[in-house]
C-alpha cells in the first residue's frame, strides 16, 4: 500500500508528481491512499519513503491536465484518488474522456463544473467592505467559498481592483493584495471579519435603485444569488423589503382592477403556433457563465445574458452591459436601460415581453481610478460572442431583431452594418427573421445638444413604433 501525502488541499503539484511516479511504478489505485499533510493519518499508516520515479514517460491528453486542475479544487475529499484512477485508465483508453457517461469522467466533469460555477459566484459576491480611513484604508470581505478556488479567483480581484489594498477572508485560505502581489495565508474565523462600514449604504442604495419590482423573479434571483450568500452580503437586508414591496404593490393593483390599455398599446395576441427553440434560455444562461471565448471575462464581475420570455416576438440587440449591468448581472438596467424603457413605452411595448440582450455579453472597460471607463468591443470579441447571440436567436425564434447601434448591427447581421443607411425599415436575415437596426440609447445620452437630442430620441420611439406596427401587422395576418 502506498499513502501519499499532499501539502495542502491545492496541492496539484504534489498530486500530480506522485501520481506519475506511481503509475509509471505501475501502482493500481486501488493500493495508494491519499491525504493532506496534517490530518488524521490512516490506521497502521507507516512512515513511507518518498515515491521515487522509475525512468520513463507517458502521455495524457493536455484537456486531462486542465480538467484535474480545476477538479482537484473540489471539495470532495475522493478527489485526490478518483483523479489518479481516471490517470490509470486514461493510460489504457487515450480517449476516455471522450466517453462523457463513463462514471468517472463524468464525475470528475461535474467537480470541474462547479468549481468553476463558485469561482464565478465568489467574483460576484464578494463585497469588501472600508477598514479605516483615506491613506490607510483597506478593503476586507469576508466570503463562504464551496470549495478551494481562493487562489484561483484571487488574480480576478487583483486586476479589478488594481489601486486598492484589499484581504479576502475565508475559513480554508485569506488572499491579500498590497498593489503588486498577492499573498495566501491561513484561514481566519467570521469574527475576524468586520461588518460594516460607509460604503455599505451606497451600496444598499444603489441595489435598492436598480431593483426592479415589475420584473420580479423571485426564483430566478434565488437562483443566482443563492440564500446562502445572502448573510454576507449588505443588500441581503433589501431583498425580504424589496419583494413583499413588490407584493403589495401587485396586491393593490390587482385590488384597483386592471385598467384599459391606450389603444395603440393594445398588445396583440401571441399567435397560437409557437416555433420551439433548439436550447432553453435557462441553459444556455448558465453555458454562458463560464465563458472565456475571448479576454472579456478576466476582468468582467459576470456574464450578462439575455432576460425576457422565451416566448418573446421581438428580441432587442445592444452592445454589451455598463458598469450597472456587470454589477447586477442584467442587461439594461443602468442610464441606458432606463432610456430605453422609456422609449418602449412610448412605443407602446411592454419591455416585460421582449427578450433583451446584447451583442457582447462581458462589461469591457479601462479603470480609471474608481470609475470604470466603457471600451467598445472590437471584432474579434464581437465574434467570439456572437454564438450566444446565435443560440438565443435559435432559442427565442422572434419574428423581429432590433438591432441598437453598430456592434449590434454587426453582430446580427454577421458583418459591418452602417446605421443610418439601413435605418428604419425592415431588413430579411438569411434565416427568415425580420432585422430593424436603430441607434444605440446611450448615442441619445451622450448627444450634448439638448435639442438634437430630443429629435434623435422621437426618431428612436418612431423606430421603435416600426417594430411595435410590423407586429400587429403580424399578429392580424396569423
Ligand atoms: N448598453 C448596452 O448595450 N447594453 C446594456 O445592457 C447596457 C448598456
């Protein structure tokens, strides 16, 4: 029997230098135990000799590799001996892997998976929190992770928040930044971590603007924020008041009887046959949260996906989430999204019908002390990104695509598109689905001339109007 001993939880370097020396010594899995320096030792243990490789090589599949190092960060504590059988019968099967119901590629698959699911949910949820004042001020968080990824999502908090000193606290390991490195230290106990501090009511206030209760999906928020990240996190106190507001502001409505919709506001009735999409929206949401199709996600908070019914008409195309949206992880909910609202409404489209997204779906910005400065994306991003865009257009199958500005143009039409010469009227994509490019609502916000901008914002809604009338249209002909 041969009991290996790894430094700490991470050590993958261990793992794998004993895990080559014992296959190469032709050592079958099922006579190796594995553990972490510093716990129980397995009964009749005996002190072994360090594993020395016999002479020779052997190759994996570098996907293998990739796949153990993130596993490996599970916390199943299996992890160390299921990875070295996968080695072994990789050895005799050079396209296991390939093999995705095989149990143990499955398994370790799945460990992969979620490891890098609560990488994501860490760069999303953590919030620091001001310990002390101006020059000696740094930022502390505490944070719960499920498994050992500290490591692995400290490099994101570096480059985000390059110019401020800051620790993140956790039970296994604490990261520190000074501005140049990041270092790892021991674990801390919560009461280490402080609770409160001034930039928490700004950050309260801002969730608290953003909430939006006429888009209310309880399950869907609890989905991705779930309850136990709530604890740690100043908006959690928001949340329980913000949707019994929602409640009884739906209650009163209900109680007031519905009003009659403006006539040009009538919505027309779905047509009875729906085409059905080849992914659900849901899937494709959470694809989408690990992708690393291009460089965006390294210093984006999350991906922005689409939001709007499945069952959407008319699915509206913008550029790629602000600042606003890469924090709340929802597509036009900031300045813009706030213009764009309006103009609906004035369209007479109810934005809770339509399927909003955006031709990039990771915040692209330069830091510029604390503001964090948008960059259009350029074509080799817009391409990489433009899959989802694909796939939620396969899934939503709408009659209309509204493309807001020239990335989207690009994007739906799959090259450079000039506005104001295709602007207005409806346009055939190759698959059948209707395109209408307009500008993008934050040209509107940035136009200095108040005039120009209140002509450049009718001629939006009278775009808009288009799409709202090719609907009815529409409907009336079904
Ligand atoms: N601009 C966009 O293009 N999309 C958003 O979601 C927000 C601003």
């Amino acid at each position: 029997m041969h009991h290996i001993i790894l430094d700490d939880e991470t050590d993958f370097d261990g793992w794998r230098k004993a895990a080559r020396a014992l296959a190469l010594s032709d050592v079958k899995p099922s006579d190796v135990t594995w553990r972490i320096a510093g716990d129980a030792p397995e009964l009749f243990e005996p002190a072994a000799p360090p594993l020395e490789p016999p002479p020779g090589t052997f190759n994996v599949p570098a996907r293998f590799v990739e796949l153990a190092e993130m596993a490996i960060l599970h916390r199943n504590p299996e992890r160390f001996a299921l990875l070295y059988r996968l080695l072994w019968r990789l050895r005799q099967n050079h396209d296991l892997l390939d093999i995705a119901t095989d149990p143990d590629v499955a398994e370790v698959a799945a460990m992969a998976k979620a490891v890098r699911r609560d990488e994501h949910k860490m760069h999303a949820f953590v919030r620091f929190r001001e310990v002390g004042r101006e020059h000696t001020s740094h930022f502390v968080a505490w944070f719960e992770p499920e498994h050992h990824i500290v490591e692995l999502a400290a490099p994101f908090f570096a480059r985000r928040f390059a110019d401020m000193p800051w620790s993140i606290l956790t039970p296994d390991v604490c990261a520190h930044w000074d501005g140049h490195a990041v270092s790892i230290t021991p674990g801390v106990a919560k009461s280490e971590a402080p609770t409160a501090d001034r930039l928490e009511e700004t950050w309260r206030r801002y969730y608290a603007s953003i909430f939006n209760p006429a888009r209310l999906k309880v399950k869907a928020m609890q989905a991705e924020m779930p309850k136990k990240y709530w604890r740690n996190l100043p908006e959690a106190s928001l949340i329980k008041p913000l949707i019994e507001g929602a409640e009884r502001s739906t209650s009163a409505m209900i109680e007031n009887g519905a009003t009659e919709p403006h006539k040009a506001q009538k919505r027309p009735e779905p047509p009875m046959v729906r085409r059905k999409g080849q992914d659900d929206i849901e899937t494709l949401r959470e694809e989408a949260a690990d992708c690393r199709a291009c460089p965006l996600y390294k210093n984006a908070t999350q991906t922005v996906f689409g939001e709007g019914p499945q069952t959407a008409r008319i699915m509206l195309v913008g550029e790629q989430p602000g600042d606003k949206e890469d924090l709340a992880g929802k597509p036009f909910v900031g300045p813009a999204g706030q213009m764009l609202d309006r103009a609906l409404e004035e369209a007479g489209i109810d934005r809770s019908t339509v399927y909003v997204t955006n031709a990039v779906k990771h915040f692209k910005f330069v830091p510029r002390g604390k503001i964090r400065l948008h960059q259009k994306p350029n074509t080799p991003e817009i391409k990489a990104c433009r899959q989802w865009y694909e796939r939620e257009l396969a899934a939503i199958k709408p009659d209309l695509v509204v493309a807001m500005g020239a990335t989207a143009a690009q994007s739906v039409f799959g090259k450079i598109t000039p506005i104001n010469k295709n602007r207005g009227h409806p346009i055939d994509l190759d698959d059948g689905t209707r395109a209408l490019v307009t500008v993008h609502p934050s040209y509107l916000l940035r136009l200095p001339d108040a005039d120009a901008k209140a002509q450049e914002y009718r001629r939006f809604v009278q775009d808009l109007k288009i799409a709202a009338d090719m609907l009815r249209k529409s409907a009336h002909a079904a």
